[in-house]
C-alpha cells in the first residue's frame, strides 16, 4: 500500500495529518444513535437529581466531592474530586436543560475531538500515514470505548484523555521548539486533566521518560527543572485540594484478603491487555471478586502482557513502541483493583485513555517490519473494519435503562445486584410482575440483603399478594431491625390486611427509630382509626401536621374525623387547606362536596363532585351525590 512521503525532518505533510483526522472524526460520528439515548445507571443521581447542577455559577464545584449530591441526600459519597466534570454537567444543564441530548452531544464532540488529538499524535511519532491513519481509526472505533461515550456519566475518561493528550503532544512540541507558550500548555493541559480523573496523576512518569535527554543538555535543564518543578507542584496543590474536600473514611476491602487482592489485581491486568487488543467481550462488568480472582487465562495472559511490555519499555526506551507500552502500562494501573473498588472489579470504559499506548505501540511495531508490510495492511483494515461492526453491536446495550439492566443480568445470571437492579428499572417502568420475579431470585441470590426483601415485599403489595408481602417484610426487620422504612412498609401490609393492632405496633417501631417522619405518624393514626381509637388517632394526625403542615393526606384524614364529630364547618376547613397542598386530590375534594352538601351550599358541592368526576370518572359515589342535589332554575 503506497504511503504518502513525509517531509523533512521525518513529518507528514499538514494536508496528510488533516487528511487522517478528519477521517478518524468522521468515524467518530458512529455514535451519533446515542444522541437518541437515554440518562442511565449513575446519571440519575449525578445530572438528573442533582440539585447542585442549578447553581448560578460552577466555581462551588471546587470544593465538593464529585458525589457531593448523594451526600446531601443522605447516602455515602464516592471518594472523587473531578470538578471539571461537574462543570461541563452544570454548562450541559444550562444549555439543554435535563434532556439527555445535549449530554450525549458533549460527550459525542468530545470523543470526536479525542480522536483527533490521538491522529495529531501518531503524526508526531510515527509520520506514515497509514499507520497514523489505521492507529487512529482503530481508537476511534475501539469496542470499549462505547462505555465511555454512551454513558454520559464517564465523561471523566473523555474530558481528561482529551487533556492528558494535549499536554502530552505540547510536551513533544517544547522537545523540538522550546517555548514559554507550550510549557504553560503543558502545565494547564495537566492540571485540568488531574480535575477531571485522579488517575491523570501519572501524567509526570510519561513525561520524565521524555525529558531525560533533554536534562542531559546543559543549554535546556533550567526549563526541564521548571517544569518538573511546576508539574510537582500542580500535583501537591491538587493532593491538598483533594484532602481538603474529601473527608471521611477512606473505602475499605471488607472480606477479601491479601491473597484474592493480589489475584484480583493480576487478573485484571490480564483481562485489560487482552481487551485491549482484542476487544470483542461485550461485557459490561464483572462484579464477582470470586470468579476474578480465579487462576486462569487472565493470570497467564498478565504474565506474557507485563514480560512483553516491560520489554518494550526497555528495548525501544524512548521511541514510539516503548512510550506507547509505559503508556499502557502506567494508565491501566488505577483500573488494578490497587485499592479497594466499588461494585464492579472490572470496567470497559477504564481502557479509555490506555487504547491510546496500545495503538502507538501496535502501530509502531508494525512499522518495524521489513516484511509483509501489505499482507499487514489488509489485516489491519480487516480489523479495524470488525472493530467498528463491534462498537455499532455494543451500542444498544445503552440505550436506556431497560436495556442496560437486562444485557447486565443477561451476562451474568447470578449476580444478585445485578437483578436487584433491573428490578428497580421493571417496576418503575410498571412492569410489576417482571419486578418481582427479578426480585424473588435476588432474593434468593442476596438472602442477607434486607433491602432485597424490603422492595419484593413494597412490590408484592402493590400486586395485592399480601401474605407474600407480610413475609418478605417480616424477613426483611429480620436482617434491619433499625431500618424505619422497612418497619413502615411492614405496617402499610398490616394494615391493608385488617391487623390493625399490628400495623401500630410496626408503626410505633419506625417513629422510634424516626420520630420525625410525617407520614408515619398520619399511618398510625389511620390504624388507631381502624382500631376503634379515634382520640389516638386524631392525635397522631395532628403531631403529623405538626411536622409537614401541607401533609395533604393528614389534613383530608383529620377533617373526615371532624365530619364524624359533626364539626363539618372545621373539616371543611382542613379538605380546603388539603387541597391547597394537593389540588389533584380527588378524595379531598370529595369530602369537601359532601361537607358543603351537609352544610346546604348545593352549588358549591356540585361544582366540587363535578371536578372530582373530570379527575376520575369512575370515583365511587360521586353520581349518587350528584343526583340527590336538588336542581336550581339557573340550570
């Protein structure tokens, strides 16, 4: 295959390097389907629900954890600091509201622009446009990479392999022409990368490999020793920002032990090399340390990765073949299991920036045979192509959460979270029988897990399988006698079962752990109602408005109590107050047009049974009332 000829000193011509770049753009456009797509897994908590994306201006990012929205609902922040991730959030949130287009677009242009500066580097050290022009479509079109442009959340990987690669071509522009302008980029381009991923903290170790022979040179150690300098102290300065905002305990390892740890980090080393070269496993993640710790193909095939790489940082040193390897090397590290991981000890989208060594590696070795160099072409336009087909297949999974979730399960049956998971997504999408199914078998693949039993029983109740229900939740007090959630869910069934001298006693366990909670007060006093203790009961409807005055069904519970009195004038009052709360409350406005009935305000309660109709025509005992108002002239 012919090459087009370099220029002088060894580098393409500008139209060759455009040339491959706007081709690698171009196929970056492959996902334009995930403009289509929907938020899923973490992007509910991090952009939709997250409250902290309508600030006025992002510069409070800076001082919060990268989770700091899950804090303030309550649930254990992640130990992140990437405030320029949250930035972009908050810049999408303003631009597109919280449609998920606008995300997708970002992260969409970002990849494009990835692939871009991923050319722009091949050019820089290989300056053959072939391989800089099969290297860069074959990161473009990387299988794994899919993770990290469809699930707007990994914005992290995109925005700092957009950063650490430009710092890095600045890095080789100031070897061959030194300047203050490209040394300042160097910095700021790291920087911003360190804020949006801690893992670009190695950035240094890559570039002290290139900066070796220039400290050799007496006429440029001053500015290698600034920059060294500037970069150390962009990183104690991140390191302290990072300790300032993250507080608490650090995440721990739990049961596993030093043994499985060590597995788990060689296992993985092995699983993210082969994947890198060979990346065709559409699996999403593995979340089972046993399976992972294994001994097998990842352990042998970490062995030859770590033998062959190392050989390569040695044999090639500075050249593209060995700077590619330490590149991989260095980036996989933090993807390791080194410290203690979250659900998944394994993700697709850690191999984000590491694809970047690979290709230059792979496209650099390639260029040292003197053999088969077409044979070796074909080859690579064949695997490229079967890439992309891989990345295009890899797609839908994240088309939205149904998709996501079920493909999860799919691949791996018998993760329990995994079906706790889709589960969630089932009922929420109204699937309840779907729900509960998913539910029994986490069930039986958690049994310790009170939550598991908790949302099966929620899910059973709704069914109306109330003896299924009772005893998954009686499981589920069992395993979390401190949850207040799980005994109120517990006292709905109760109730809905006719105990009401069990739903109170359920009742009165949550107000003991949660005094406070509204609601669980107005649900005792409905089953001290149920019980025949109507004093008892206005009493909790009361404490109830005491906590949440515009607690619509409290209102609307005390003002039936006050109708069963006789003080239809102040029960009036509370339906009226409980719809100012809640003017879909259909009940509420019945009660209202049985009161003002009672009271002889006709047309009044006409009007309110008329809207009660509008809202549910088949609402019981509305056309009764209606029909037994008497009829005015004016009608």
């Amino acid at each position: 295959m012919a090459q087009i000829q370099a220029v002088k000193a060894g580098r393409l011509k500008p139209r060759a390097v455009l040339l491959a770049a706007g081709i690698v753009a171009l196929a970056g456009l492959s996902y334009l389907p995930t403009l289509r797509y929907d938020f899923v897994w973490d992007d509910k908590a991090l952009i939709v629900e997250n409250q902290d994306l309508l600030a006025p201006a992002p510069f409070g990012f800076f001082g919060q954890s990268f989770t700091h929205w899950w804090a303030k609902q309550g649930l254990v922040p992640n130990s992140y600091y990437r405030p320029l991730v949250v930035s972009s959030f908050w810049l999408d949130r303003k631009l597109w509201g919280a449609r998920p287009f606008g995300f997708h677009l970002t992260n969409l242009l970002l990849n494009c622009g990835v692939g871009v500066l991923v050319v722009l580097l091949l050019a820089e050290m290989l300056a053959s446009f072939w391989p800089v022009l099969l290297g860069g479509l074959a990161f473009a079109l990387h299988p794994t990479h899919v993770e990290s442009v469809a699930f707007v959340s990994d914005r992290t990987d995109l925005m700092m392999a957009f950063f650490i690669l430009l710092a890095f071509l600045a890095l080789l522009r100031l070897r061959r022409r030194p300047s203050a302008g490209m040394l300042v980029l160097v910095v700021v381009s790291f920087a911003a990368a360190l804020l949006c991923k801690e893992a670009a903290v190695l950035f240094p170790v890559l570039a002290l490999l290139l900066l070796i022979p220039e400290f050799r040179q007496k006429a440029r150690r001053g500015r290698v020793l600034v920059l060294v300098g500037t970069m150390a102290a962009v990183v104690v300065a991140y390191l302290v920002a990072r300790a300032a905002v993250l507080t608490g305990s650090a995440p721990a390892w739990g049961a596993i032990g030093p043994g499985q740890r060590f597995m788990l980090a060689v296992n993985a080393f092995g699983r993210y090399a082969f994947m890198s070269v060979v990346p065709f496993d559409r699996r999403v993640q593995f979340s089972d340390p046993q399976a992972l710790a294994a001994f097998g193909w990842p352990t042998v095939a970490a062995a030859v990765a770590l033998a062959g790489l190392a050989w390569m940082v040695v044999r090639f040193r500075r050249r593209p073949a060995g700077i590619g390897s330490l590149w991989f090397l260095l980036f996989i590290l933090p993807a390791c299991n080194l410290v203690p991981p979250g659900p998944s000890f394994l993700s697709q989208r850690m191999l984000y920036l590491p694809t970047v060594g690979t290709v230059l590696a792979v496209a650099a070795l390639g260029m040292t045979l003197r053999r088969g160099r077409q044979v070796l072409a074909v080859l690579a336009v064949l695997y490229v192509g079967v890439m992309g087909l891989g990345a295009v297949r890899s797609l839908p999974v994240w088309r939205n959460e149904l998709s996501l979730h079920t493909t999860m399960v799919a691949q791996s049956p018998n993760d329990g979270q995994a079906r706790f998971d889709l589960a969630r997504v089932l009922k929420a999408g109204g699937a309840r029988q779907g729900a509960a199914r998913e539910l029994r078998r986490a069930a039986g693949l958690l049994p310790g897990s009170a939550e598991v039993h908790s949302e099966l029983g929620r899910v059973l109740e709704d069914l109306g399988t109330l003896g299924g229900a009772d005893s998954a939740l009686r499981r589920a007090v069992t395993l979390a006698p401190g949850d207040a959630h799980v005994w109120t869910s517990l006292g709905d069934v109760l109730l809905e079962e006719g105990d009401a001298g069990g739903a109170a006693g359920a009742y009165r366990r949550a107000l003991g752990i949660d005094p406070n909670s509204a609601l669980v007060h107005n649900n005792l006093g409905v089953a001290w109602q149920q019980a025949g203790d109507l004093h008892g009961a206005e009493g909790e409807y009361r404490q109830a408005l005491g906590l949440q005055p515009d607690l619509a069904l409290a209102r609307n519970n005390l003002g039936e109590m006050q109708a069963r009195r006789g003080s239809r004038d102040s029960a009036l009052v509370e339906f009226q107050r409980a719809l100012q709360s809640r003017p879909d409350y259909a009940l509420a406005r019945f009660n209202a047009g049985v009161a003002l009935q009672a009271l002889g305000r006709a047309e009044e309660a006409r009007v309110a049974f008329e809207q009660v109709l509008k809202q549910d025509p088949h609402f019981p005992g509305v056309a009764e009332r209606l029909r037994a108002l008497p009829r005015t002239d004016s009608r």
